[in-house]
C-alpha cells in the first residue's frame, strides 16, 4: 500500500487526470468488446439465416406457386363435390370455363371426331332434316413419349457382265456411327438433362418403362459425343460476347467428383451473359459458361481476352485485374449492396440498415419507370432524378460510418459500397447500363438446379461437357427457342459438313422452325 501511495503525484489536479483517464481506457475497452460482441451477433444471425431460413430478399415466384397448387387442387376438390349434386350450378361451371379457356395453338394436329345423329328424319313430321350448323369442341389431348426405329435401307446392285462390281449409296452420316440414337434421341438426352434438370439415371428409368434397355453410361457416351461436337459453337458464342460492349459476370461453385481423394472438389462455373432488351439494344440476348478448376483473377482475364467494354459485376475483387490490365469498366452490382443492408434489417431493429434499404429503394422506382425505354432517355432521366439521390446518398453514408463501430457489420455494408463508389454510379451516365447484376444471375439458377439434381459432375472434363451445353441451353431460352429443335437442327447439319466459315448461321438466336 505504501509503495502504491508513494507512485501517485501529489497534486489533485494530476491525480484527477489519471483517474479520467483510466476510466476513459475502461470505457473505450468495453465499447470496443461491446463492438465485437454486435459484429459476432450479426453473424451468427446471418449463418442462422443462411441455414434455415429464406435467402431471397422477396418470396420467389415459385414459392409462391407451389403454395397456390395446393389450394387450387382443394377448391377443385370441393367444387367438384358441389357440383356433383346441383346440375345448375355444374352447366354455369362448364359454361364459365368455355368462355375463360381460350384457343389452342394453330399448329397442333386435330383429329375430328363426328358424333352425328343416327336417324336423320324429323321426330315430328317423319321428313328429312338438313344441316343447319354444328358445334365444335376442342380439347388438349398428349400422347406419351412414344419411340419408333427410322430403318435406313440401301440396296447394292451389282453388275452381271463384271465381276466384282458391286454400287451401294453411301450410308448418311451421323453423330453415333454404329450406334443406335438419332440425333433427334441425343439432342432430347441433353436438354432433359441440362434444360429439364433430369439426371441420366432417371432418364434410364424412363426409357426403361418402354421396354428400351439404354445404361446410363450409353447416354453418358452420347452427351459427351453431343458436347465434343458443339464446342466450336460455345467457343464461337463466347467470342461473340466478348465482341459486345457491355457484359455481365458472376460465378458459382460446380463440384466435381475428386477421385484421388474419394470426394467431391469445388470448381467454378463463370458465366458472362449479354442482355440489351432493357434498353432496346439489337443484339440478341445471350450467356456462356465457362467452367474452371479455381477462382483465381487469372481465370477472367482468360475469358474476356480481347474484351474492352463495361463489365458489370459483383464486388468479387477478381474483377478489379480486368480494370487495371485491359480497358474494361467495371460496373457494380446495386442488388448487392442492398442485399447487406437487408440481411442487418431482418436480423433485428437497425434504422440506419433500414433507412439506406430506403434511399435505394427510390432508385429502383426510378428504374422501373425507364426500364425499355432507348439508353439516351434512360441517362437523362437518371441525370434528372437518379444523381440527386446518389449525392445525397453518399455523404449520408459517410456520416452514418463516422458513428458506428469500424468492426461492425453495419460499418462493413457501408464501406463496401464507399470503396467502389466510381463503380456504383456509373450507371447514372450510362443509360445501357444496368443498375444490378440481375441479369446473369438469372442465367445462374438454372446451374444450382443442376447442381441439386445431379448433385456434382463426374470430372473436370465432365464440367467442361456441363457449361458447353448448358451454354446452348440457356441462350436458346433467352431467344424463346426450343432447346430440343435447336440441338436437333445443328448436331444434324454439323454431322452432314456444315462449313465453319459460316458457323454463325449456328447460333442460337439464328434458328427459326420454318429454316429447319
């Protein structure tokens, strides 16, 4: 105790300082672990989240729709049984759904059933009836998938004054030498897989309902056959894109089975999709995948070699060695950012997250009055009505960081959006420019499906067969194209010498049914 007195200075005043001090060290030190416990919280919240809870942002379509089968098959049910005994209310049933259920399309075949009268004199007078009208009824029927064998005969003739002389037609030329698939079977193998997200074992399973004895490693062999032969296709879209003056990026994980370890390896799946509708542009919609062993910055710069224009991405810092080597723009991802104020919203009360999902919420009522409208009115009304948001926006930001823990994931949401900020406003001068990256994450779903139906692909060469025809797939349904007819059409004329000095009559968005 004496040595402790003997340490403290005699002056109040000092004492009084030391004391201040110390208490504003302790005050420091327990914001800064009461800093650290909200940062932890947070992110408990959002692995909780991740892991039983919804990860949209809104209820998806889907969801939705699934939620509405069920009760529309309940009040089927009970309509039904109402109907059963009350003919009157049955007869304005049927007449309500003949007014409601439109026509079917032209181009379906009709079979005529006549159901006519068998006597054709007048109940009344015994005289004979004529035709005066009759009435139509149209159906929806289906056949099953049905299979038929297309025999291919080429006599030989042979000469009776030569010996040896034998003169056959050449046999026509197909995907398959030997085997038994037309390319019409093969192109249905591969959109059942990559567009129906129907594994080939299942597909086995219903061919074997027929009678058809197909092992899944025969359709296997036809796929892989089908992916060798359009890579020049991919490779020729790719090119395409990256001729184009504004991309969008993203990635996503592909496992792969891992055989040395007796395990799955994570793989990555790039996807570079182009999209002008919004704004009018007239280049046809399209997206490539692209699949690679890592996520390395490397793999971009590979992909987009020789591309210049805007990129439109998420905040993955791969993109920025685009930027920095080639004249590529990097534009940022508003869906993105918001998605982090949001997470914080819905983990509990947070008025600063609530008030930033706010503010950007204005922009995107500004981009849904624009939206289809030419590039040029969609930059002067951003100039008009989008920048003095975004001006306010930020020094908002800036002063909201300024009061909150640096540790925090509120501080982390807000600097993420301050670091890029050139990139976040470039769509204000801009009007092609998007304000999100929405557009190929559409092009990523269908990949996730596929990834939780066939679960992983077999090898690298496998997911290399994956993003090749899941590539054709997809930008076939951006051009509202059949995938099946498409993949019928071009494996048949690339198999017949369709020359590669005109493979872009091959793209997707060339295809019409009536050049088929």
């Amino acid at each position: 105790m004496t040595a402790l007195a003997d340490t403290l200075p005699d002056d109040p005043e000092a004492l009084k300082a030391i004391v201040l001090a110390e208490r504003a060290a302790h005050a420091a030190s327990l914001a800064e672990r009461d800093a650290e416990a909200e940062r932890l919280r947070q992110i408990i919240k959002e692995m909780q989240r991740h892991r039983f809870g919804r990860r949209a942002e809104t209820l998806p379509i889907d969801q939705l729709e699934l939620a509405l089968e069920d009760v529309q098959q309940v009040e089927a049910d009970e309509a039904a049984r109402t109907e059963a005994g009350d003919p009157a209310r049955k007869a304005a049933t049927t007449s309500k759904r003949r007014a409601n259920r439109g026509s079917l399309p032209a181009h379906l075949p009709r079979i005529e059933t006549l159901v006519d009268v068998e006597d054709k004199a007048c109940p009344c007078c015994s005289g004979e009836l004529h035709l005066i009208g009759e009435d139509r009824a149209e159906r929806l029927d289906v056949i099953p998938a049905q299979f038929q064998v297309p025999v291919v005969r080429r006599p030989k003739y042979a000469c009776r004054a030569c010996e040896g002389v034998v003169v056959q037609a050449p046999a026509p030329a197909r995907l398959i030498e030997g085997g038994l698939p037309t390319e019409a079977t093969v192109a249905h193998v591969v959109v059942s897989k990559y567009a129906d997200h129907l594994p080939l074992y299942r597909q086995a399973q219903i061919y074997a309902r027929q009678g058809i004895k197909l092992d899944r490693s025969t359709l296997a062999d036809w796929t892989g056959r089908a992916a060798f032969l359009l890579r020049p296709v991919h490779e020729h879209l790719l090119q395409t894109l990256r001729r184009s003056p504004k991309l969008f990026a993203d990635e996503t994980t592909a496992p792969v089975l891992d055989p040395g370890r007796g395990r799955t390896k994570t793989g990555q799946m790039w996807a570079y999709a182009r999209d002008d509708r919004p704004w009018g542009g007239a280049d046809p919609p399209a997206v490539a995948y692209i699949y690679a062993p890592d996520r390395k910055a490397e793999r971009p710069m590979a992909h987009l070699a020789g591309f210049t224009g805007v990129l439109q991405v998420d905040g993955y810092a791969g993109y920025n060695l685009l930027a920095e080597k080639q004249q590529v723009r990097l534009a940022f991802c508003w869906s993105h950012a918001r998605r982090r104020f949001y997470e914080l919203a819905a983990a509990g009360p947070a008025p600063i997250a609530v008030e930033a999902l706010g503010r950007i919420k204005l922009l995107y009522a500004i981009e849904d009055e624009i939206r289809g409208a030419d590039s040029e009115t969609r930059r002067a009304v951003r100039q008009q009505k989008s920048r003095p948001v975004i001006e306010a926006l930020e020094p908002w930001l800036r002063a909201k960081l300024s009061t909150i823990s640096r540790k925090s994931k509120l501080a982390e949401a807000i600097g993420y959006i301050l670091r890029r900020w050139d990139g976040f406003t470039r769509f204000l001068d801009d009007g092609r420019i998007e304000i999100d990256n929405n557009v190929v994450e559409r092009s990523i779903r269908p990949l996730a499906l596929g990834r939780k139906n066939h679960l992983f692909a077999g090898s690298d060469g496998g997911a290399e067969h994956w993003a090749v025809l899941a590539s054709l797939v997809e930008t076939c349904k951006l051009n509202s194209v059949d995938p099946a007819a498409y993949f019928n059409n071009v494996i048949t004329r690339i198999v017949q010498g369709h020359p590669q000095s005109q493979i872009d009559q091959l793209m997707p968005w060339e295809y019409t049914p009536q050049a088929a």
